[in-house]
C-alpha cells in the first residue's frame, strides 16, 4: 500500500510552501503547531501515550518543546524522512495502518484552511482505493458518537453500512467522506442526504 508513504511526501511539500504560520482546520493550530504534532507523534513515546490518553497538555508542552528545539524546516524534513529508529512506527505495517489517515486528513488541514481554500485533489483512482479501505477499518470508531446508522456511498455505487438504523446517508469520493467521518464537515465535498433535523444532529455530532 502507497498510501502513507505518498501522503508523508505531499503533506511535507505542503507545509514547506505553507510556512509556519499559515492555519489549519484543526482549530487554532498553525502549521508550526501541526508540524510539531506530527514528529511528536513519531518521535516521543511519552507524547503518543499522552496523545492516545487524550491528555492534550501534556501532548502540547511537548510539541511546544519540539519547537523551540527544531527549527520548522528542520522538523518538516525530519517528518519527510520518517520517524527515528527506535520509534514504534519503525515497526513493519505500523507505518501505513496508523499514518494513512493521520497524513491524509491533516494535509488537507492544511489544503482547505484560510480564505481561499483549495479543491479536493485528483487522486489516482488506487489512492482512493486505499482510502476507501482506510474508511472501512476506521468507520465504527470515528463515526462512535454519531447518534444513529450512516450509510457512506461513493458516487461509483459502493455502501458502507456504518452501524444499524441509518437515518442519513453520505455520499462522496473516499477521500471526501474520510474528511466528513472525522469532523471536517464544512470542508468535505459530500452530499448528506435525510431529513434535516437528522442531517443537523449528526454534523453538530461529528463537526470540530
């Protein structure tokens, strides 16, 4: 599978022509503060436990130390290189089930910020494949606090039951739903279709 190993690729080139303070979707977040996230994240264990406890300042003094350590270029490449070898993302088939998602949706943080965002790219039909699957694995947990069933449909006839007594259905390229399952709902190029009042539940549910 390609798909982390290009999206690691174009996320860096992204951040590099961006500069370091450019926003993101990711609340008040620059892309120094996205930068910082993504090589904590590979590259201090104590800042992935913290990030998988959800303990958000501990995560964020470390990536603040992160920055002042790394110039932003410096931890950009650093990122492009890939994690350091004692990182657990070295391990074989780490790299691809945990940053498929990780650098896809935050390269379009960054894509689709500001007042002039950009369009959704013109993925290679493989690319979306693997998006496609990435939805699949992930579905259950990023939709967990949706209020009621989903249907995820691309526009070529795929459906994705994500649990049952579905209200709404969405339907979009993988990559578009990918953005919606995990709270990027303004800026997803879908279509959600049901009736209004559950259309405006599960968006306020899933939004960030």
């Amino acid at each position: 599978m390609e798909l982390a190993r290009v999206e690691r690729q174009a996320i860096c080139d992204t951040l590099l022509a961006a500069g370091p303070d450019a926003p993101t979707l990711c609340g008040s977040w620059t892309t120094g503060d996205l930068a910082a996230h993504l090589w904590v994240r590979e590259n201090e264990l104590p800042a992935v436990a913290a990030i998988m406890m959800s303990r958000e300042r501990q995560a964020g003094l470390r990536m603040a130390e992160a920055r002042s350590r790394l110039s932003y270029p410096a931890m950009v490449e650093e990122i492009r290189r890939g994690p350091r070898l004692l990182s657990p993302f070295r391990l074989p088939g780490v790299d691809e089930r945990a940053n498929a998602l990780e650098f896809f949706v935050h390269h379009e943080d960054v894509r689709r910020a500001g007042p002039d965002p950009l369009p959704p790219r013109d993925l290679a039909p493989g690319l979306q494949d693997e998006l496609w699957l990435v939805l699949k694995r992930s579905s259950r947990m990023l939709f967990r606090s949706a209020p009621f069933g989903v249907d995820l449909e691309t526009p070529d006839g795929r459906v994705l039951p994500v649990r049952r007594r579905r209200r709404v259905a969405v339907v979009g390229e993988p990559g578009e739903l990918l953005l919606f399952a995990t709270g990027r709902t303004t800026a997803a190029h879908v279509r959600v279709l049901g009736e209004p009042a559950e259309v405006a539940r599960l968006t306020a549910r899933l939004g960030i």
